[in-house]
C-alpha cells in the first residue's frame, strides 16, 4: 500500500446506518430537552407534536441498526466491536495511547466502549419509553421507576453523544472516513496499525501471493 492512497473504511449501508442513527438520536435529545425544560416547552409550544416526534423518533432508533445487518460488513465491523483484546486493556490505561505505539484495530478501545454504552442506553431508554407511553402495561409504581431511569438513561446518552461530536470534530479524516468511507493510508497507519495490516493480508490472499513458507504474505 502506497503511504499517500486512501484504504476503505466504512461500506455504504455502515455509512446509511450511522447518518439515519445520527438523525434519530438528535431528534430524540432534541425533543426530549424540550419536553424536560418548561421555558423550552413555552418557547416552541406544540407539545403533542413535540412528544410525538420524540416517541417515535425514539421507537425508530433500532430499526436502522436492524436492517443493517443484512450487510455483511456491518455484521463483520459489530464482530470487531465485540472484541475487547489485552492491547485495548493497554490502550485505555495508557496516558500516551495516541503516539501509536499500542497497536489498534479498527476501532480503538474507547469506540467500542462507546458502541457498547449507546447500545445499551437504547435498550434502556425504548423499554422505559414504552412503559412511560404505554400506561396501561404496568402499574404505577413501575411506570414511576421508569421515568426517573429514562431520565437519567437520556441525560448519560446525551453525553456520550457530546463526547463523541467532540472527538469528531478533532480528527477530520475520521469524519471523511464515515463521510466518503475512505481514508488516507497514513492517518490509518498512525491510528489503526493493526487494521491497516489486516487490509493488507486480505489483499495479499485475494491476488494469491505467498511468501517462501507458502503462507499468504501482506504488499
């Protein structure tokens, strides 16, 4: 691989998936800031309209991650996630763990904890949301568990979300990365070393090269 070319990062239906979660997510923040502050409720008024773009905006969340898994390199990049190796261990103790020197996958440790964390307050914030709207599935006492766990569920997603616009809007060619679903070979090198090294197995095996042992040897 030549160090100026750009490496495929994200397939189209990742990309989709992630704008049409991106969508979903600010609609729900969005609203739900507004249901929560008075001052905001009086300021857009609307309030049937504004909860009912909330609830369904919020019951619409999963579905995107679900038809992406017709995608195979969605299934294979949520198999990536799910691995939490002994470098990612190193990775998140490291004071230093953007010098490269800690080799990183495809994603690094922080984007899995944060891919793990979002997925699980959306599991949370759509079983509370449904008790919450849905009055008559469980009693009372239920109903008001709930509410104060979307509450807090909504104000800790909200954060992460935060977090995760801060860090994107440091690191451009990771944007262009979900944006065109490329990236320049260098930043991949200096960011995800080991990924770059997996790219380039995957096309030594596809051109049939071999090395002198007769296994398959990376460009």
């Amino acid at each position: 691989m030549s160090e100026g070319a750009d490496l495929p990062r994200f397939a189209t239906a990742e990309r989709v998936v992630h704008a049409a979660v991106a969508v979903l997510m600010f609609a729900c923040l969005v609203t739900a800031a507004i249901l929560y502050n008075g001052s905001l409720m009086l300021l857009v008024g609307h309030r049937h309209l504004v909860e009912t773009v909330h609830v369904w905006s919020g019951l619409a969340l999963p579905v995107p991650m679900l038809l992406g898994l017709a995608s195979a390199a969605y299934r294979l990049d949520l198999r990536r996630l799910d691995r939490f190796t002994a470098d990612d261990r190193r990775w998140l103790r490291s004071r230093s763990r953007r010098d490269g020197a800690i080799r990183v996958g495809k994603f690094n440790a922080g984007q899995k904890l944060n891919a793990w964390l979002v997925a699980g307050a959306t599991g949370v914030l759509l079983g509370t949301g449904t008790l919450m709207y849905w009055t008559g599935l469980v009693r009372l006492s239920w109903r008001s568990g709930a509410t104060f766990v979307h509450d807090w569920s909504a104000i800790a997603i909200g954060l992460l979300v935060i977090g995760h616009l801060v860090f994107a809007f440091r690191d451009p060619e990771a944007r262009r990365g979900m944006r065109t679903g490329r990236v320049s070979a260098r930043w991949a090198r200096a960011q995800h070393a080991a990924w770059v090294e997996e790219l380039a197995v995957e096309r030594a095996a596809e051109r049939g090269d071999t090395g002198v042992d007769g296994r398959r040897t990376p460009s």
